[in-house]
C-alpha cells in the first residue's frame, strides 16, 4: 500500500492493484467503472486535462455509488505502520484528524478554470461512402444464373475506372442479336402502319368532301328547278305559255286563210260554172282551200297539245320534280353522314393499327435497349477509389462468390468502400444520448495510430435504441455516427477508434480532479489540508469530464485538497479500522 501511495504522489495516478469495481454498474461490459478514478499525473498546483472518458462514466464516478474498500487494501494499510489519533470530521468548523504517515499526502490548489465536456466512447471505424457492387444481370432463360469469368482478388486497392468483375456475355449477345431482328420487324410494322394511317385520312377528306359536293349540287338543282325568276320549271311553263299563245295566232290566220280560201274557191266555181275557168282552175282552188282548213285543224290542235302540256306540267311534272330533287338532297346529305361515320371507322381502325404498332415497336426497342445496358454491365468497374471487399454471403448452391460461380440477379459480388472519407460508429449510453446531437465537434483518434487525431462532427443519432449483447439487458444504448471531415490515408475498416465528442465548455468555474473525490452512498466529499490538518468537507457536484468536475458548494479557491484521499479513507476510524 505504501508502495502504491508512493506512485500516488509521485504520478497522481492510482495503482490497477488498488481499484475497486462496482458489482452494481450496468456496462462492465463496456468499461469499467472504478471507486477510486483512475487519471493521468496532476501536479499538486495545476490542473491536469488528460484523457477524456464518457460524461456518463464520469459521473458514475462521482454520483450515487457506494465505495467499497478492498480488504487487501486495508491490509496493506495496517502493515504500513501507520499511527494517528482522531479529532472528529466535519466542515471547515469540524474537527481535524492528524495523520502519521511514511507517505506524503499529494496536495491539489483548487482553482476555477474553464470545464471542457466530453462524451468519450470507442467504436469502429467505417467508410462513409461504401459502394455496393452486385449483380445486376438478369437470368437469361434457360440459364440458372449468371457466371463471373473475372474476378478482382479480395483486398485490392483499386482506382476509380478499373475492372472489378466480368461475367459471362455470350448469352446476352445472343439475346441482342435476336431482339435486334423483332425491333427492325417491329419498326417497318410501325412504318407502315404510320402510311396507311395518313392514306385514310387523305382517303376520308376525299370522299366527304365528295359527299358534301353532292348534297350542295341536289341543294342547287331544286333550287335551279324551283326559282320563279328563272328555274327550269319557270322556263318550261313559259315555252308552253308561248306554244299555246302561237298556236292560238295560227288559227286565228289559219281561219283568215280559210275564209280567204272559201271566197276564191265559190268566185272559181261560179266562173268555172260560166267557163271562164277551167278545171284546173277548180281544182286548185278546192286543193287550197282544203289546205286552209287543214292548217286551221293543224293549228287548233298544237293549241290543245300546248294548253295540255301546261296542265300536265303544273298539276303532276312539277311537284314530281320537287319530290325527286328533295329526295335527292335527302339521299345526299344521308350519304355525308354515312361517309362522315365510315371515315371516322376507318380512322380509328387504322390510328388503332399505328398505337399498337407504335407500342410494339416502343416495346421491341426498349427490350432492345435494356439487352444492350445488360450487355454493357457484364463489366463492372469501379465507381471510385477504393479498397475491395468480397462479399461473405453464398450463391443458391452453397457457395462463396469467385470466378466460375453462377450468381443470380441482385446478389452482392463485393463492396468497395472509399477509404479517404471515414467515420466510427459508437454505441451511447442512455444516460447521455441526450446531450448528443447533430453537427457537434468532435476529435478522432485510432488504436492503431495513437499519435495522430482527426476532426469530426456528429452525422447522426439514433431515435432507437440497439441492444447490446455484451451488455446487461437492461442497458439500452444508441448508434451514432461521428465522421471524420478530413481525408485520410492508411485507415482501414474495423479499426477500433475513440471519438471524444464536445458537448460544451464551461468558462471559469471552480473544479476539482476526480481523483480527490470518494463517494459512499448519498454522501460525497473530499479532504482539504488546512493549518489545522487535514478536514472531511462534504461536496455538491456538478458538470464532469473524466478528468475534472466542477463543484458546485463546498469548496473555495486556493483550498489544497488531497488527490490520494483513499488512504486517509482507509484510516478514518469511522469504517472500522484500528483505532475507530
């Protein structure tokens, strides 16, 4: 114990032999949490930072523990030779206990200063940009998968353009070649049904505008036939009008004649009858005026035939016209509407045969297509710098991802992450998840390379806790994710890294190193060497890193505390110990 006390003063720091574990933290799993903290050498003026733990660690330290004293310690202690007489504990008003001891009490000046609060967890490290490489051809029917011909080897580092992995294209060449042939087919299908298409519309434009011709000319023939200015019937009942007004001239003259006529042929007969004339003379007469009736007869029936005409045209010629030439528009304007109706068949018809030639060709071609970006996939090459990892799942038969296996569609051939961009992955706490959040700083170092450390920020935090199975099962603690914002170089995934997250700073308040504190249930306290000797003064806590705590009440600047209040603990006649 002696020996112990000595690295005490000597190195501030508390011996492994002399920790005592508390049988009661829920995450020993993860650390372990001491009675007696554990930090690097303070000197007895000045505050010493050190290395940064959990707050949650910290104030496991400090808060709500019992102290348990190992009986070796007390052993040790009670050969050390140690002598001292009790004067009670107390305030600064209690009484003092003076103590006799080989060892020299380390003594701490306290000081108020600025608290830096860290939350300090390990975790491990992982790329933030980490490709997923699969395969993304399709099983070719009658083939149970796709076979990788090449094969980067597990472990490579590869730049950005170089070939990862190569399958089997021979299928998929054949699959192009054969669709290359159903998309020309498709294509001069669609072609000339785009033709017919634009031949039935010409079509369909000819024959309404046929249609519509014929209705206006049965429209304008009624018209023509019906107009009493001048139509065809008006001119028709006008030239009867006249036959019949010319023929009733030509009896009139018809019967002038054949009086004229009488009279010659009664003076011939009476001169015949004298002998002045002579047969000849009698019978030229006779013949003439047979010829004056008959062109009276002739006369007076072209009048009948005339007024006849008329009579038939007004009464049946006309409104059978009429009939006709309406029946006719009739006829037209239905032939419009059944042209009008078969044109807008045909079109549709035809424009149905150019969508389905159109989607069949659409459809040829992008099977076309997409044989050809399957094709083009048969190489897959790296997206980015990266280091390659082969992927740990098997194939459908049992075995692991290598040149010559069959894969199918979507199996993951490897991962490449990107090795300049990094990030660790902790496990929090609950009882400090809440102080993390998004975008706060943080400082990244690595097992492997202790001397260096890099800037980081919170990326995420979980809303889920994760069940840790190294842990108790009631402890609950909450991925998050801490990426480092620089590029870096010779990291590697799965290292073990710590991230110390900033939470906060607290400027001039008083603090104290975790070492001089002790806890036993409710109580914390610590020594204060005064002119009087060294007094029990007991402590309101508050903010804490691994190093430092600040202290809240009992405490004033420039009190010297005692850093290895264990052994004046181990004497205090209180916990039983010779001389209580």
């Amino acid at each position: 114990m002696q020996s112990g006390l000595r690295e005490v003063a000597e190195t501030g720091v508390l011996p492994m032999s002399t920790l005592i574990f508390h049988p009661q933290s829920t995450d020993l799993g993860r650390r372990a949490r001491v009675e007696t903290p554990v930090c690097p050498p303070v000197p007895p003026t000045k505050v010493s930072e050190g290395p940064a733990v959990t707050q949650a660690a910290g104030r496991g330290l400090l808060r709500g523990r019992r102290l348990l004293v190992a009986s070796v310690a007390g052993a040790l202690l009670a050969g050390a030779g140690w002598s001292w007489k009790q004067h009670g504990f107390g305030g600064a008003s209690a009484p003092t206990h003076q103590y006799e001891t080989t060892e020299k009490l380390v003594l701490h000046t306290v000081q108020r200063q600025s608290l830096p609060i860290t939350i300090t967890e390990r975790g491990t490290l992982s790329s933030q940009k980490e490709t997923r490489i699969q395969c993304d051809l399709e099983t070719v029917p009658g083939q149970s998968g796709t076979r990788i011909l090449w094969l980067v080897p597990n472990g490579t580092a590869v730049k950005e353009g170089d070939l990862l992995v190569e399958f089997d294209s021979a299928p998929l060449k054949d699959r192009v070649n054969a669709q290359t042939v159903l998309f020309e087919q498709s294509r001069a299908a669609q072609i000339q049904a785009t033709v017919r298409l634009e031949n039935q519309k010409t079509q369909n434009e000819t024959n309404l505008a046929a249609a519509r011709l014929k209705v206006e000319m049965a429209k304008l023939a009624l018209k023509m036939y019906e107009d009493e200015s001048g139509g065809t019937y008006k001119i028709a009942l006008n030239d009867l009008e006249s036959k019949i007004q010319e023929a009733k001239n030509q009896i009139k003259e018809a019967q002038a004649a054949l009086k004229m006529k009488a009279a010659r042929k009664h003076g011939v007969e009476t001169l015949f009858k004298l002998g002045y004339r002579g047969k000849g003379d009698l019978d030229q007469a006779m013949h003439e005026h047979l010829s004056a009736d008959f062109a009276l007869v002739r006369s007076t029936n072209a009048l009948g035939t005339a007024e006849a005409n008329r009579q038939k045209l007004k009464q049946y010629e006309y409104p059978m016209k009429v009939l006709e030439l309406t029946g006719t528009i009739s006829t037209a304007e239905r032939a419009l509407s059944q042209v009008e109706r078969d044109n807008e068949a045909l079109l549709a018809q035809t424009g149905a045969a150019k969508t389905a030639a159109d989607r069949a060709f659409a459809t040829e071609e992008e099977k076309l297509q997409r044989f050809k970006d399957q094709l083009a996939k048969s190489k897959v090459l790296a997206p980015h710098d990266g280091l390659v990892a082969h992927s740990p799942d098997r194939t459908p038969w049992g075995r692991l991802v290598a040149e010559g296996e069959l894969v199918t569609e979507r199996a993951k051939i490897l991962s490449l992450p990107d090795l300049t961009r990094m990030q660790v992955k902790l496990g929090i706490h609950e009882s400090v998840v809440d102080q993390v959040r998004v975008g706060l700083p943080a400082t990244i170092r690595i097992d492997a390379f202790p001397d260096v450390s890099y800037r980081g920020s919170v990326a995420s935090v979980a809303v889920l806790p994760t069940q840790d199975s190294s842990l108790s099962s009631d402890v609950k603690v909450y991925d998050v994710v801490v990426t480092i914002d620089e590029d870096v170089t010779s990291l590697k995934p799965g290292m073990t890294a710590i991230a110390d997250i900033h939470v906060r700073r607290l400027d001039e308040v008083l603090t104290l190193p975790v070492q001089a504190i002790l806890q036993e249930e409710d109580s914390t306290w610590c020594y204060v060497s005064t002119p009087e000797g060294v007094v029990r003064r007991p402590l309101k806590l508050g903010a804490s890193n691994n190093a430092q705590v600040e202290v809240l009440e009992g405490l004033q600047t420039e009190d010297r505390v005692v850093l290895n209040p264990q052994a004046i603990h181990d004497a205090d006649p209180s916990h039983g110990f010779p001389g209580a």
